[in-house]
C-alpha cells in the first residue's frame, strides 16, 4: 500500500488546509486546531512466554477545545505516533460534525494480536491502563477510550477493571472507557454502532435524487451493488445491514484474499464460516480473489473500504470503478488517490463524517454511565400505557377491531437499542445534510470532505472564539 510520499498525519492537515481556504478562522488558530496538544508514548516490558518485550504504546489527545477527549485504541504491528496523531485528529473533526462534545483523541500498541494469546492480551492492555492512569490519561472527565482496530468489548472490559481498582471510591469510574460489554455498564447498540452509522450515512447521500443522477445511480439503496474491504467489526456491521436493507453484496476482501458473488454473498453465512474456520479462504459459496486488494477495482456501486489507512492512492485510483466510496474507515484513500476519484466524478462520503457513529453511541454509553440509569427505563411502560389506552379509546369509537400483534407494535415503549438506534440515526441524518448544505452553497467548494472539514473548523473554531483566546 503506497502512501504517496506523505505521512498520515501530513494527510489530514493537508485535508484541513484546503478547508480553511474556504472559511475566514485566522492562521494562528488554524494551527492550533491542527496542533496535537498532548502525546503520551510508552514503552514497558511484558513478558511473552520465556522472553520479555518491551512493547511501544501512545495515546495522544489532539484536542482540549472540549473535555473530555475521546478515541479509540488500536492494536496492530503498524502503529507508529504518526498513525496516532493523525487518527487522534480525525476525531476532533469527527466529533465536532456529529456535535458529541468531545476533543479528539486515539491510543494504539504496536503488537499483532493475532500473535499474541488471551493472557498475554490481557497483561499488556492492564499494564497500558496502569500507564494511562499514572500519566492521568484516562477518566470519564479526562480522556475517555473505546474500541477501534485490533480492540473490542472484551479489551475495554480489562481497561475498566483496572481503572476501577486504582479508582475504587470514583462514582462515575464506569465513564472512563466505551464500547464495553453491556453486563459491564455498556450500551445496547455499540458494537454495530459504526457500521450501522455508515449504512444511515450513505443512505442519507444516496437520498438525494440529484446527486444521484449526477453519478448515474438512481436514488435508494435497495438492489444496489457493494463491495466491502475489511470483514472485522465496522465491515461485517456495515455489510450486514445493507444486506438487510435490500442491497446485493458482490465482494468482501480482507488481509489474506478476497470472495466475489454477483449473485451476493449472504453475509451471516460468511461470518459463521470466518467464525468457525478462522478465515473466509475456501468459502464455497462465492469465487475466491487472490489478491483481496484487486476487489477495490471491481464494478459495483458501493464500495466501502472498511479496514486500513492508504488503501487507494494514485496507483489504483484510475482503475476505480464504483461510482460511490463510502469511507467507513479512517483515511482509506491518500489525497492524490482523492483528487483522481473527483475528477473522474465518484462521490466519497468521507471518514469524518462517515465512521462518526461508534463515537456517537459512544456519546450514549458514557451519558448512561454519567446518569447510572439505562435509557429507556423511567418511561417506557408509561408511554405504553398511554398508547393504550388511545388505541382503546380508536376501537371504542369505530367499527374497526385491531389484532395482538398490531397491537403490540401500536403501544410498544421505545427500550435501550430503539433510541440508541433513534439516536444514531438522527445524528447521521442531520450532520450529512449539515455538510451537503456547504458544499451545494458554496460553488468553490466541489466534494463533501471539504465540505465536512469547513462543518468541524466552523465548531472548533467557535468553541475557542468563546474561551476568548483568539480575537
Ligand atoms: P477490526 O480489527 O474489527 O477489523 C478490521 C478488519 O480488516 C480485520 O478483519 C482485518 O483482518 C482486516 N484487514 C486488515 N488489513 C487489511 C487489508 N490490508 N485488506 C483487507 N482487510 C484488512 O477493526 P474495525 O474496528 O472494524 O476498524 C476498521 C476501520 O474502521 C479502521 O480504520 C478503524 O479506525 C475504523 N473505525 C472503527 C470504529 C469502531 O467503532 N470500531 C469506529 C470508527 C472508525
């Protein structure tokens, strides 16, 4: 995978320098925007089986404009600060567009955990949280973690549990990391809370009858063709939930190869398979591509690159052939790889706005922990008795007889997953036509990501307007 000669931190300020020429924020506070304010690296030993490793690991908290920060941790064998601070910086912007009051932040280890098993796992993420705390990096009002890349509801599970050792008196310590398991003060909904965001993202963008025929697609996503990279967290959500939403998923790559069906692939088959056989190679029910990259050039309508950084660039954007890129996740395509995907007229719904989800529901899991209260508890049998009894009062003055079924569905109470879901959707909604209405408004601007980058400087930018540091 080339990056085009420029880091992924350079990406994303190159990405914000083309914004800000569209907006009147002075320079000084554009640097300060871009600026990292703080970076923590560590390194301590773990030992892994007779030896000891001594294992890298950061976090970095990009933006103070609003606390606490926020972000995921990553465990893979590429993280670098670099990948760190760029990621961390992705989420100030993230943040501000879905308006979640949070400053950006990211961690990561740089370990493969494939490699490594449940113990070893478990020793290096307590040991990370131990490192975190000392540096008082962590903390419901501090700087708040969740799942991202290599990461899941188990390893936020160690973080709380360590946290709540060195924490035993803090009364709202359930707040200091999301994405837990729901038995552990989660939330319903998180674990698929990014995908189904990129599923509400793109189905808002393909909503819009003009847009559409401006890329030859007729609007909806019902029998449209998708192609997904990446067949972990934010890929299988993403794709199950177009599946169920009518659309035909032709291809799913990974690290190891690829699997192509024009018919579609049924996606809870294939996630059973990985499941039981550790890979999706040799899944009998589609055609195996050896090179899993070389499915990003496939025709469909959709492609959703939903696994690494850098994965098209100007080497294999001339041969894109989607006419939509929903970038699900952060910084799939380099700008050089972007400005050849323009010209030839593809739409990329970008990362910024696209992924916002997890950290949206996010939002929710640590309102939850914060009010000690599960949403949906104090109202839900009241509103089901109001609905009642106005269903009652229908039947009572007509001819017409309602069955259980209808009536259950008429007077149901809205519980945890509903407005969770609710929720999700009303933010994607709102903050894809928040940016669609700055890049149809304003003619200089000619794609959505600048349109979003000009969305998330306006917000931070007013926030620091506010603290009265800049005039
Ligand atoms: P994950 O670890 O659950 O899944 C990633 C998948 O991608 C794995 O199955 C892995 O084998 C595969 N993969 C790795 N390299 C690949 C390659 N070169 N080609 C094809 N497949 C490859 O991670 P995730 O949580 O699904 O995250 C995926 C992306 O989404 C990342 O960019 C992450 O930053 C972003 N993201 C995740 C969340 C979240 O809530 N988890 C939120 C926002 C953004």
């Amino acid at each position: 995978m080339s990056n085009d000669g420029l880091s992924f931190y350079q990406n994303v300020e190159r990405y914000v320098d083309a914004a800000a020429a569209h907006t009147k924020i002075p320079k000084g506070l554009i640097d300060q925007i871009k600026a990292c304010n703080s970076v923590l690296q560590v390194r301590f030993p773990v030992k892994i089986g007779n030896e000891y490793r001594v294992i890298e690991a950061y976090r970095v908290q990009h933006s103070h404009h609003r606390v606490p920060t926020k972000g995921g941790i990553r465990y893979s064998n590429l993280v670098n600060q670099d990948e760190v601070m760029a990621l961390a910086s992705l989420m100030t912007y993230k943040c501000a567009i879905v308006d979640v009051p949070f400053g950006g932040a990211k961690g990561g280890i740089k370990i493969n955990p494939k490699e490594l098993t449940e113990m070893q796992l478990q020793r290096i993420t307590r040991r990370y949280t131990a490192e975190l705390i000392k540096k008082n990096f962590i903390g419901a009002a501090i700087d708040v973690p969740a799942p991202d890349m290599g990461t899941g509801a188990r390893e936020m599970s160690w973080i709380l549990d360590t946290y709540l050792a060195f924490e035993p008196a803090n009364i709202d310590a359930y707040g200091c990391v999301t994405g837990k398991p729901v038995s552990q003060n989660g939330i319903r909904g998180r674990e698929e809370a990014t995908g189904r965001g990129v599923f509400y993202g793109i189905r808002q963008a393909m909503s819009h009858k003009e847009d559409m025929k401006a890329i030859g697609l007729t609007p909806g996503v019902e029998g449209k063709t998708v192609i997904v990279q990446g067949f972990g967290n934010v890929g299988f959500h993403s794709a199950r939930i177009f599946e169920e939403e009518g659309a035909i998923i032709t291809g799913i790559s990974e690290w190891e190869g690829g699997l192509y069906n024009p018919d579609g692939i049924d996606i809870m088959d294939l996630k059973k398979y990985q499941k039981d056989k550790g890979t999706i190679r040799e899944y009998p029910r589609a055609q195996w591509v050896e090179k899993g990259a070389d499915l990003l050039e496939y025709e469909c309508d959709i492609l959703i690159p939903a696994a690494v950084e850098n994965v098209i660039n100007k080497e294999n954007a001339p041969r894109i052939k989607a006419k939509i890129i929903g970038e699900a996740a952060n910084g799939p395509i380099t700008p050089n790889g972007d400005e050849i995907l323009l010209k030839k007229g593809i739409m990329i719904i970008p990362d910024l706005y696209l992924n916002a989800g997890g950290v949206t529901v996010s939002y929710f899991e640590w309102l939850k922990n914060l009010s000690h209260v599960r949403f949906g508890r104090m109202d839900r049998r009241f509103t089901e008795y109001s609905y009642s009894k106005i269903v009652d009062l229908i039947e009572g003055r007509t001819e017409g007889k309602i069955n259980k079924a209808e009536r259950h569905e008429l007077t149901r109470g809205a519980d945890e997953i509903d407005l969770v879901r609710s929720g999700l959707e009303d933010t994607m909604i709102y903050a894809y036509e928040d940016i669609r209405k700055i890049w149809k408004r304003n003619k200089s601007i000619k794609d959505l990501r600048t349109a979003a980058f000009v969305l998330a400087l306006g917000k931070v930018s007013d926030a620091y307007m506010a603290m009265g540091i800049f005039p």
